[in-house]
C-alpha cells in the first residue's frame, strides 16, 4: 500500500486510488471527484507556479506578501515565493502571558522575519489586543458590553502607552542593519488625530515609515485625509466587512451576509486605493479576501498595488494576476461594482476572468 507524503505527515491509501496534490494549498484530496480533477486542470492553464514577482499580463506590478502569524509561518512563505510580509501579526508574542514580553525578546523575533526577506517589503502590524484576542495584562477600563468597538487597536495605546513605546523601540533596534524594507502599521485607526499620533510615535522611534490599518468605514471614506498623513495603507478586510455590514464575524450564522464581494465593500476599497494612487501611497490588502484568485484582480483593478494572504494561496493568485491584463482586471471590478448583490458581483467578475470561473 504506497504512502502519500506531505509536510503534515503521511497517510496509506489502497493501490490504484487517486491521489491529487494542491501544490498551491498543500491540501491532498484522494479519490478526487471528477469535478474537482476538472477544476486542477482549468487552474493549470493559468501557467506553471513560479516563485516569480506578482504582475498582470501586461507587466503591472502586484507585490504578492505573506501574513503571517508566528515565526513557525516563516518557512511556508519563503517556500511559496513570497516578496516579503504584508502583515506579521505580533499577538503571538502576547496572547497567553501574564506579562507583557521583553524588548529583547520581541526584538529577537522580529529580526528572524527581517532575515527572513533580506530584499523584501516587511510590514508589521503593532499589537491589535482586545475583541477575540484579550490579554490578561491588558484588561480594558471598564466593563465591555460588544469588545470589538471597545478599547482596541490604536485605541489602547492611550491608556497604555508604553505598550506601543517599548514595541516601536524593539521593531526599531532589530531593523538595525539589516536590508529588508520595513513598514509599521498601526491597526484600528479611525481618525486622522489617531494616525497623526502614530507616526509620530513611530519618527520618534527611528522609524520612518509609517502606515495604517484600514478597518473601519469612517476610516475608508475618509482615505484622502489619511493619506496626507501615512505612508501606505493595508485594507484589513475582515474587519472592514464586518463593520460595514454591522454582523459580528464570531457569530456563524451571520457569515452570509459578510461577504466581501458585495459592491458595498467593493466601493470602500476602491475609496482607499484611489486616495492612496493620489498620494503615491502603497495600498495593500491583507484580509483573507485577497486569498481568492478572482478576488485578487478584482482588488487590483480598483486599484490596489499589493496583496497580502496565506502563504499557501500565493501561487494561485500569482498566476490568476498572470493571466489577465490590468485592463481585464479593471473590467471586472467595474463589473463587480455595477452589481447589485454579492452573488452577481462574482458571477459578473468571473464572467470577464477567462479560467476563474469556479477557481
């Protein structure tokens, strides 16, 4: 009975079966159906998976990053050919502790990412506690009725300032010498008052390039005024969806109606990135949203300038990117945008994306 081996392990299947391998997700199907050996095979059109930098057809230019959430996350980026980290996620240096980490320690982890991408873009998101990730040490003021509009984000630096002092000195100490291009990001800004505090602080610290996190509608409507203040922008947009839409995304059976195909946040994104192509800011989107292969050229035909996802799904974006023209891209977006429902967004944008259809 041979044995399929794959980076989480082995398993035995009978002579004769099936076995499909996703090289772009790492997910191993046996006995695949006819449909999903049909789906492979459309997919492959798209060209053979490369460790190439992200652009169209026609040349433009997509950089194509990793999030990333522990250090654990670095091999399977730099495996899938990522340009470098779009969003590092540094909770992990925080959650289940009854203190908060050392300067020495957070530095220490940071400078592993920096080394990680000596000639790549890494940005790291400062600490995004409260909501679904509270923090013993970090309890909020007062009693929190619904904690994602509570005391989150950028939010928390205020009543706990040497939260973000001794993160910005870390991020800075370890960024000395190294060559990787280093962004820091500040999560849940809302008002141009809390960006302007941010990068400040970030100067402060030695740091000189400055970003935020668009999350929140007020946040999007307003990117024109952001941008006269932040070097770049990252649309985060599981968050951005679920306040557009008001449903919280920790309950179930709210999750068909945050869907980020609805022209509703399709319109929001495109709000951020042109302000952002106003400014000659980078507008990046490093939601779970830019994991999906159509998805992905409809964000950068509205605009956006890079994408940021699971390092697992960066193969099947560099290639959807690769086969269709920024022309082909902004013709589906309007598609998109023109649609009334999330449904018929996808469908009309799929319908311009030779070979996506039912990626």
């Amino acid at each position: 009975m041979p044995a399929v081996v794959g980076c989480a392990g082995a398993m035995r299947v009978p002579e004769g079966t099936v076995v499909l391998v996703d090289g772009d997700t790492g997910q191993v199907r046996v006995a695949p159906t006819p449909a999903e050996l049909a789906r492979t095979a459309r997919r492959a059109t798209y060209g053979p998976a490369t460790h190439r930098p992200g652009r169209t057809a026609d040349g433009r230019p997509v950089a194509l990053l990793a999030n990333i959430g522990s250090l654990r996350d670095l091999p399977a980026a730099v495996g899938c050919g990522a340009e470098g980290v779009g969003l590092l996620r540094t909770e992990f240096l925080y959650l289940g502790r009854r203190a908060r980490p050392r300067v020495s320690e957070q530095r220490e982890a940071y400078r592993a990412v920096l080394d990680a991408f000596p000639e790549g873009q890494v940005v790291v998101r400062t600490l995004d506690a409260g909501a679904d990730k509270p923090l013993a040490f970090l309890p909020p003021a007062g009693h929190e009725p619904n904690p994602a509009l509570g005391m989150r984000g950028v939010r928390a630096y205020t009543a706990h300032p040497e939260i973000l002092t001794e993160q910005l000195t870390a991020i800075a100490e370890a960024a000395a010498g190294t060559t990787a291009r280093l962004g820091v990001m500040a999560p849940m800004v809302t008002t141009v008052e809390e960006a302007e505090r941010f990068v400040r602080a970030c100067h402060d610290a030695g740091l000189p390039t400055a970003g935020v996190m668009i999350e929140v509608p007020a946040a999007a409507l307003r990117a024109r005024d952001l941008a006269e203040v932040a070097d770049f922008f990252s649309i985060g947009t599981n968050d951005l969806v679920q306040f557009t839409f008001a449903a919280d995304r920790e309950v179930g059976s709210l999750h068909s109606i945050e869907d980020p195909w609805h022209p509703a946040l399709l319109d929001l994104v495109a709000l951020v990135a042109e302000a952002a192509a106003r400014a000659g800011r980078q507008c990046c989107v490093c939601g779970e949203a830019a994991a999906d292969p159509a998805l992905a050229c409809v964000f950068v035909g509205l605009g956006v300038t890079a994408l940021s996802m699971a390092p697992a799904a960066l193969g099947a974006v560099r290639r959807a990117l690769a086969g269709h023209t920024l022309d082909r891209c902004r013709a589906a977006a309007a598609a998109a945008r023109a649609a009334t429902t999330a449904k018929a967004a996808r469908t009309a944008a799929r319908a311009l994306l030779p070979a996506l259809g039912d990626a």
